[in-house]
C-alpha cells in the first residue's frame, strides 16, 4: 500500500482560495452509536444512527490570505482537504463547515500561527477524486 506524504496538501476555501502557508490539517469522523437491547439479552447490540465530522488546520498568520481571511467565527465555507496534491486523480475530502473557532499563538523564536476549528453542516464530509 503506498503511503501519502503531507508535502504535498492542501486546503482551499470556497473552491478557488488556497489556504497558504499550512502546518497540519486534522478530520475527526465520529458515529453517534445508540444501543438497542432487551430483558434477557447478555449483549448489548450497537448502531451508528449518525455521523458527524470536525477538525481543525493550523496556519502560519496571514493577514493578506484570501482563505485565511474567508474563515471566520461563525461564518459558513465550502472546503476542500487534500492529503496529498491537487492533481488529476487525487483523492480529497470536501463539505461545507462552519467556522467554530481561531486561535493564535505567539513566541519568541517563531512564527505567529493560526489554528482553525471547524465543524461539519448538512451533507457532511465526502470523498472525491480530483479530476
């Protein structure tokens, strides 16, 4: 199985602005599980009812960058997570977010960075391959 190198990833913000200067990139999946069992029964028999998604990018600050400037606390964007390249056959991950959260962080000895949070809206999270 080939694996993917980070390098390459990529993030954009409503379909045509490249978030830059990207650190990392988190996709948490999470099923709501509800279980379903009766009197006499030993096990307990568990279903995923629900799917949800959140995650969070951190940014070196950039005040002057379309995508960073187009996330903001509360506001809704179309986006677009690539593991590894945005080239032709290339799998990514794409949904509209809400921006649930930024934080930023300073020290002394490196850059100012920006982390991120978000959560997904209806449609969830899907799979695509670049074409």
């Amino acid at each position: 199985m080939a694996r993917i190198h980070g390098k390459g990833g990529e993030i954009t913000i409503d379909s045509s602005n490249a978030v830059g200067h990207i650190q990392n990139w988190t996709l948490d999946v999470q099923g709501k599980t509800d279980e379903a069992y009766s009197m006499g029964d030993d096990w307990t028999d568990n279903e995923v009812t629900y799917k949800s998604a959140s995650g969070n990018f951190e940014v070196y600050m950039d005040d002057s960058d379309a995508g960073q400037i187009a996330c903001e606390v509360g506001g809704q964007v179309a986006m677009n997570l690539y593991p590894d390249t945005n080239t032709s056959g290339k799998k990514y991950r794409t949904g509209t977010v809400k921006i649930t959260a930024i934080q930023e962080n300073g020290n002394k000895d490196g850059f100012v960075s920006r982390t991120i949070n978000w959560v997904n809206t209806s449609g969830g999270i899907t799979e695509q391959t670049v074409t």
